[in-house]
C-alpha cells in the first residue's frame, strides 16, 4: 500500500507547480535605494610653490639689544648726587682710580677713535678727580657717539667697559647699590660691543700693541729699546750716586768747624742723612738696571 501511494506521486515540472498552485511562501518586495554615483577625481598634479628663508624680525639677532640703549642705561646709572664718588671711602677711591686706568690705559685713540678716546681720557680724569656731575655729562655723550665709530672701534669700547665693570663689581655693596648697577650693565653692555666683527687690520694692531705706562696725565710706551736706554740711565745715576756718597764720606769728621756745639751735631747729621741717601739711590739703581735689562729682553722675545 504504501508502494502504491508513492508510485502515483508524480513531480511536476516548477513551472507547472508554480502556475497552477500558490506559492508556499508569500513573495516578498524589496526596495533597495539608489546610492548616487560618485565619479572618479583624478589626481592633479601638485603645484610647487617656491618660497625663500628669509631673516625675520624675530631671529635671535634682532633680539639683541641696541648699543645705544644699553650705553643709554649706562648713563643713567651714573646720574648719582653731586659728591657720590668725592663721599666714597678711601679703598673704594683706589678701586675708582683703577677704573679709570683700565678705560683710559694704552692708545685709547688708536683703538676707540679719536672723539670717543678723547671723552674716554676725559671721563677717566672725571673718576680720579671723583667729579661726579662731569662724569655723568660726558658718560651721556656715549650713546651718541658709538653710532658714528667702526665696528674695530666698538669692540675695543666693549673690551674696556669689562675690565672697568669688574672693577666696580669688585667695589662690593656701597649706599643704594649703585656701584653693583653700574657694573652689571657696563658687563652687560661691554661684552655686547666686544662682540663686533674685528677686521683684520684691527688684529694686526691687536698683535703689535705694547705695553704702556701711565703717570697721571703722562703715558710712557714699552719698547725693549726704551728700557735699554734706561738701564744705561740706572747705570749713570747709580755711578753718581756712588761718587758723591764717598767724596762726602772722605771728609773726617774732625775737619768740620762750626761755632758751637749745636750746629756741629746738625752738621753730622746732615753728613749722614747725605750718606745713607747716596748709598740708597745706588743700589736702587742697580736692582732698576737689571729690571730694566730683563723686561726689554722679555719685551724683544715677544717681538720676535
């Protein structure tokens, strides 16, 4: 029975069983949206756009401070009472007159020019006369000077107001602190002007520079032929010296004669001050002669 029931099974083709019977599962509508078509962009070639380095304002160059403004502060720290530097102790006195040697030492015109070493000689004698007002006038002519002077003249202005600025430094702590003001802007305001380029004739003069001595207004320069010359002179004088201390100590003492007893003891006195005089000056001319003879050999070598 069951074979007979399978066996008048028939399949039917789909499209048969799809036209004359309903479908097992009802159909169902999708809507599927569009999407907008997108076209293709082509590359284009990227354009090269030329562009310089340039220095701007904002480079550390410009942003060095200006010579004039840092000589003008220097200025204005000097702008102290009339008898500041006349009220200074005595030691920090010497400290000011050794700061004035410092700004004023060797050829300030060479190196400074001739109108700015002109108020640098000036500004020095200021210090060591301890004028204060003068020495504020001429510091405020600084500012205007530096502008007109070369680059070699700048760094030789900066050299020195270094070698002055330590100098006040080392004067310590004094009144309201001025003399410290004064030192580190004159530091500061030195070690900027040093920084000027320096031509080499500058270094040519830098490498034949002598030395110099100063006597108040009065500078001698070192040469190993100068110091020749006085070592002759220590020679000379001491030869002199030397003569003139025996011929008055060949006088005896029993030939000299005078009224009465006190203007004989003046007069030996006075034989021995001579004496000991002469004898002094001798041998200082012989430790002068052989220091002399030992700084124009040292002065030659550094020649050669």
């Amino acid at each position: 029975m069951a074979t007979a029931s399978l066996s008048s099974l028939h399949l039917l083709p789909a499209s048969k069983l799809s036209s004359n019977h309903a479908p097992l599962f009802p159909q169902i509508t999708l809507h599927i949206p569009s999407f907008p078509r997108f076209k293709t962009l082509k590359p284009k070639p990227l354009r090269r756009i030329p562009f310089a380095l340039t220095e701007s304002s904002d480079s550390p160059k410009s942003l060095d401070p200006d010579p004039q403004f840092l000589l003008k502060e220097l200025s204005d720290c000097f702008v102290l009472p009339p008898d500041y530097f006349k009220k200074l102790p005595k030691d920090l006195r010497l400290d000011l007159n050794d700061a004035a040697f410092d700004l004023s030492n060797g050829p300030v015109k060479d190196e400074c020019g001739e109108e700015l070493g002109d108020t640098l000689l000036n500004i020095s004698r200021a210090w060591e006369l301890a004028d204060t007002l003068t020495s504020a006038s001429l510091m405020s002519k600084l500012p205007l000077l530096v502008g007109s002077v070369t680059s070699n003249n700048k760094s030789a202005l900066g050299r020195r107001l270094v070698s002055v600025s330590r100098r006040f430094q080392g004067m310590g702590q004094y009144g309201q602190g001025e003399l410290q003001m004064i030192a580190k802007v004159m530091n500061r305001t030195g070690k900027l002007l040093s920084t000027s380029p320096v031509t080499e004739v500058a270094n040519d003069e830098a490498k034949q520079e002598t030395k110099v001595l100063k006597f108040g207004d009065l500078q001698v320069e070192l040469t190993p032929e100068k110091a020749y010359i006085g070592a002759v002179i220590g020679v000379i004088f001491g030869i002199v010296s030397w003569q003139l201390g025996q011929g008055i100590q060949s006088v005896p003492e029993s030939s000299l004669e005078y009224a009465n007893d006190n203007a004989l003891r003046l007069a030996k006195s006075l034989r021995g001050a001579l004496l000991a005089m002469c004898y002094s000056s001798t041998i200082l001319s012989g430790f002068a002669t052989v220091g002399l003879i030992l700084l124009g050999g040292r002065l030659k070598s550094k020649d050669e």
